[in-house]
C-alpha cells in the first residue's frame, strides 16, 4: 500500500518564514542553510553584517531564499524591529530557530578562577547570553507572534551539559538547564495555540568557540578532547550538517505536527555513556 505522504512532502518548508538566531555561527548557520535547502525562506539574525551576509550568500548560492537582519538577541527592541522587518519583507515567520550562546571565559571555572570566585555579575552575564538572549526574549517577541495566529515551530539549541553538568562551564550548564526547562513550560503553554515548542541537544562539534579547547596548535586532541571521544560511543565529533535533519524534522508541521515538548539528541550518544 502507498503512503499518500511521501517523504518529499514531510520535510517540504517551502511557504515557510524561518528565523535563525545565530545563523552567524557554525551551527546555526548549518540550520539556516538546511531549513532554506527544505524550501523554508530564511532570516538570518545576528550581530555579525559580515557573517550574515555570508549566511545568506551560502544559501543564495545553493539556489535558497534569504536575508539577514541585524538584531541583538538580548534586546526586546532590536528582536521587534527585526520582526516587523521580516514580516514586511516575507511575511510572518512560522519557524523560530534560537541558536546564539556560548560559554563565557570569565566563568570558566579554572584553578585560578574555581567556583567560589565566580562574581555576580559574569553569572548573570552567561545567564543572559544563554537564557535571557538563547531563548527567552526571542520567544516572548516571535514566539507571541506566532500564538496569536494560531501556528509555528519554536527549536530551542540547548547541550549536552544541560543534562548532566560538565566540568569547568557551571554557568554555562545552568543557562543551558533552564532552557530546557522553559522550553518544556512554553510546548505545555502554547500547544493549544498551535505553536510547537522543542529542543535539540547537539553534542560536540568544533566550532570556534570550543577550538581551542579541543585541539591543540598542531590539530591533535587535548586530553578534554580524548576525554570526550572516549566518553562518546560512536568516538567521533559531530559536524554541523548533522544537525540538519533534527531541525527540518522539527520546523515541519507535517513531519512533526504531534511533536512538541521533546529534546532530541544529536550527541553520538554521549548522554547514553556511563562507564
């Protein structure tokens, strides 16, 4: 018997207005590249004109629908006026993407700078960038826009150290918890006004922020790094593109329509190891 879905019209975005914050990094710049390549028209947001434009002309080039609009993710006015920029432009967007974070050196908890010295403010700090600007705004803004017309998809990046806490990024792994859990309380409290809401938990991909710290000035791995291949069953790292089909399954309606409050893992089974 033939399905009357086929796995073209699952994963089909066209008619979709997709918002990537952090669209300017690698992996989000890997998302927005795949939600475009599945027909979704893509804003790509971020601090960065450069690399957005970069972004876009990637996308562009592999014969994708895009443009980039400067915004601050942790600020309630820059993430409005992008909105009503993008909707003047392409329309309402349908798909929100929240991918801007990172770990902030000043709370790298370290032998000159152990946890009890970690101040108030680079606290706050990290909580901002990953909480407040990686989801909360961003959601209130474009997530409220959506609710009010009654449908959308909101994928919240969360990490691998949210579920168990990783050593040396405390308030990274806090941030990262909380997103989590409001992204869990948002799926409750708007899945009766259609919109979704989900998360994916990468494991580790090299980018540049993370670089340093796992390879060293010659390529080869540091012990961090040989301590989480070791700890990753399928003993590689992840690289971006693997993320891609977590988000077109996730953003499509039609492939996840009775999806909503889950995390799904793109860790190489990373939270699956014990000993």
């Amino acid at each position: 018997m033939k399905s009357s879905i086929d796995s073209k019209t699952l994963f089909d975005l066209t008619g979709e207005v997709a918002v990537v914050i952090g669209a300017t990094g690698v992996l989000g710049g890997a998302v927005a590249e795949g939600l475009a390549s599945s027909g979704a028209t893509v804003a790509v947001l971020g601090r960065n004109a450069e690399r957005g434009a970069e972004c876009v002309a990637r996308i562009v080039a592999a014969g994708g629908k895009a443009d980039f609009f400067p915004a601050d993710a942790s600020s309630r006015d820059s993430l409005e006026k992008a909105l009503v920029a993008i909707s003047r432009v392409h329309g309402e967007p349908t798909i929100l993407v929240n991918a801007a974070g990172g770990n902030d050196p000043s709370v790298t908890v370290t032998a000159e700078n152990p946890f009890e010295k970690i101040s108030e403010t680079d606290w706050t700090k990290s909580f901002d960038m990953n909480l407040v600007g990686g989801a909360l705004l961003p959601c209130q803004v474009f997530g409220s826009a959506m609710a009010d017309k009654g449908r959308g998809s909101i994928i919240n990046i969360a990490s691998v150290s949210a579920h168990l806490p990783l050593s040396r990024v405390v308030a990274y792994s806090s941030a990262k918890a909380a997103v989590l859990n409001l992204s869990q309380f948002l799926a409750r409290e708007w899945a009766p006004k259609g919109v979704r809401v989900n998360t994916i938990t990468p494991g580790f991909f090299p980018a540049e922020q993370n670089r340093k710290l796992l390879f060293n000035d010659d390529g080869s791995p540091t012990p961090r790094a040989a301590s989480i291949l070791g700890h990753t069953p399928m003993g590689r790292f992840g690289t971006s593109s693997e993320l891609i089909g977590a988000a077109v399954f996730l953003a499509s309606n039609a492939a996840s329509g009775f999806v909503t409050g889950i995390d799904l893992r793109v860790d190489g089974g990373f939270l699956s190891q014990t000993i």
